[in-house]
C-alpha cells in the first residue's frame, strides 16, 4: 500500500509504510522501456466499480490500449496539442486511455489535487483548458456550483461525458453554460468509451430541449469497435429497431478486454456466444442510435410491468430542488417490487415527499411514480457512480 500525503485533500488514516513521492524517488531515471513481444500482451489491470456486486479484475492487452487512444482523437474530432483537465481518475479504465491520447497528441495535461467546481472553473481559466471529462456528477455539480465560484468562460470548452446516463436537463444546463457535451457510454470491458452520441447537422435546427434529449442517448459505435448491437441475451437475435423494445448492449471487437483476471468462469458467462455481454439494457432507435434503459439488475419489475429507473431519475431531476436522484426497487407483497427514491437536494431546498410525488404524477404513468421517497446523502463509488446496491438494502428496510 502507497500512501499519499497531500495537504488539499481531506486527511485520513496511513494504511502502509511507503509515501508515494518516497516511493517515485526510488525510481531509475535511464530505465528503458520494454515494447510488448505482440498486441496480446498484457499491458494493465484495471477493477470494475463494483456497482452491482464484486469488483472483478478487467485484463486489457496492448493493441486495445492503443485502439482506444485512437479512437478518443476520431470520436471526439481533437486537435493537436489540447489542453486536457484531469478530473476523470486516472486508476478508472486508465483514465479512459487519455494519458496516452493527449500525450499522443503533443497535448498539456492540467492535475487537479481535488475535483471542486471552484477548482474546474479557476483552471479553465488560468490554464485555457480546451477538453476534460466526467461522469454526470461533476456537470451537476459545475452546474450547481455556488455563483461566486463560477467564471465566465474565456472560450467554448469540451466535455465528455459517461459512467451514467446523463439527465437531459443537466446537459442543457451545461450548454447553456457555454459547455459543449459529448455523451459517449462504455464499460472498464472495453477500456472506457466503445459508443459515443456522434452529433446529426439536422439536430441544429430543433429545440434545446429535444437537442438535449437526443445527446441524452448513448449513440453510435466507436470507429475501433467492430460490433455493436441490442439483442436478446440468450438468442443474441437482435431486438427491432423501434426504439421500445428492450434487450442487453453486446459488443465485440479489438477494444474488448482478454478477460477477467484469475475468473474463467465469470469470463465465460461475459463472452457467451462470441459477444461481450455488458449488463446493460437498452433500445435501439430507427436511426440506429442506441439507448440505455437500465443495467439489467436495475429494472423494476412491477406487477409484470418493467419499468426503468433511469426514465424516473430523469424527471426527478426536472424538479428545480433536487441535486441528485436515484431510483431502486423495493420488495412489495402486492405487486413484487415498486420504485423508491433516494434524492439529495440543492443547498438552502427543501421538499417533502408528497411533493416529489405529485411532480412525478404530472410526467409519469402511474406505475412508475415512486412509492416512497428518501431524503438523503447518496453513497459513491470512487469514481462518482451511485452505489444503487447499498440503497436497495436501505429500501429493502423501510
């Protein structure tokens, strides 16, 4: 265990006998690199979030490493020498494989030692950062940052944006704000971003709000992901293109990982039938585009009905109190399980449960209106993932 002692963070307990810049002095400064023998070779060891159940241990091999670097400068269409702002962890999926994009791209990379909207805003400026990333976390949280840490933009800034599907209305906020969001989806599986919501030239010419509904979908496959399609998991016949009906995102492909490390059988039952099955569920529209629905552990089965918590989460976060929201599935003897919600509001709100209640009422259909409503701070993972497991225990106790 390394520790790191850094005066910007909050302090905590040593957990080991060696300091992390201790540790970097130890090193060899005329250490040569060794090239990997073929693309196959392993090259890191990356730990899924842990989300919805163990963290298992993701192998990635070179020529995906590499693949992905790449695909990043073609997905996101990115200049030479960027000015990139690490608030993305650099431990979650090698930070998305941009360490090597931007260094490929003879571009600066600006550290924060802490992830503040104050911090973001202040580095924009002094550093004339051009792109960063994050999860729908840290767009909320510049978006609600209090109005003495906000800064005027000096120039248009480029986010990309995963880990979560992202709220509609938190992507317009961010527009507006002068950010320009690019929502892609992907899993530490496939070294980070495989899909990304590649922007229509005809979507100019519609509203803000659906501009911000459409960039809410997940999107198109990366130029380096050979396959990607919405299917029945046990058939693999993929569902019609109607946008409704719903089956699990699989993928194939060089950006896919070798397997889980020492987990043959958890590798098996991920790459059955030659696809990488990801867990996740979604539809795919008429124009290809797909959409997340949910992680299949996620959706709520209520009275026969599935109904999806990111369809609730999204109109929760349409009411102007709620900061954050997360909806899971409570065990009911009438019906076998009924939405509850968990909400987290802005600083100085305040809300009572039928009031949430009765907004939903006006934008849902009456299944899907939360049965109970939770005020509370929401547990995360260390890369900002709200930790649904951990409510699901809570709702299972009220």
């Amino acid at each position: 265990v390394i520790d790191i002692d850094d005066p910007e963070t909050d302090s905590g307990e040593y957990l080991g006998m060696l300091e992390y810049e201790a540790f970097l002095s130890e090193g060899d400064p005329e250490f040569e690199a060794v090239l990997p023998e073929d693309d196959w070779q392993a090259v890191s060891l990356n730990y899924t979030s842990g989300t919805t159940g163990i963290p298992k241990g993701v192998v990635y091999h070179t020529r995906g490493a590499y693949l992905l670097a790449t695909g990043n400068v073609l997905a996101w269409e990115m200049p030479h020498r960027p000015v990139y702002l690490w608030t993305l962890p650099m431990f979650h999926c090698n930070g998305w494989c941009f360490p090597w994009t931007i260094t490929m791209l003879g571009g600066t990379h600006v550290c924060l030692r802490k992830v503040t909207a104050k911090n973001i805003y202040n580095s924009i400026a002094e550093h004339h950062v051009t792109h960063f990333c994050g999860a729908p976390i840290v767009m909320n949280m510049i978006s609600n940052a209090p109005k003495e840490e906000q800064r005027e933009l000096p120039h248009r800034v480029e986010i990309m944006t995963a880990a979560a599907p992202p709220p509609p209305t938190v992507i317009a906020q961010m527009e507006e704000a002068g950010f320009n969001v690019t929502h892609v989806y992907g899993l530490t599986e496939v070294y980070g971003p495989a899909v990304v919501c590649e922007w229509q030239e005809a979507w100019n010419e519609k509203d803000k709000t659906t501009q911000a509904q459409l960039k809410g979908r997940q999107g198109v496959r990366y130029h380096v992901l050979e396959g990607l399609t919405v299917a029945n998991p046990e058939t693999l016949e993929p569902v019609p293109a109607d946008g409704e009906t719903m089956g699990e995102v699989l993928m194939q492909g060089n950006i896919v990982m070798k397997g889980y490390f020492k987990n043959p059988k958890a590798t098996a039952q991920a790459f059955a039938g030659g696809w990488f099955h990801s867990g996740d569920i979604g539809v795919i529209h008429p124009d290809g585009y797909i959409e997340l629905k949910d992680r299949s552990k996620d959706i709520i089965i209520s009275g026969g009905e599935n109904i999806s918590s990111v369809e609730i989460e999204n109109v929760l976060y349409q009411q102007e109190d709620i900061l954050e929201a997360a909806v899971v599935a409570r065990p009911d003897e009438k019906w076998g399980e009924v939405p509850c919600a968990f909400v987290s509001l802005k600083t100085g709100c305040s809300l009572n449960e039928q009031k949430v209640i009765e907004f939903c009422r006006t934008k849902l259909s009456g299944f899907k209106i939360p049965k109970y409503v939770v005020f509370c701070e929401l547990p995360k993972t260390s890369t900002g993932k709200i930790r649904k497991s951990i409510l699901r225990e809570q709702a299972k106790k009220l």
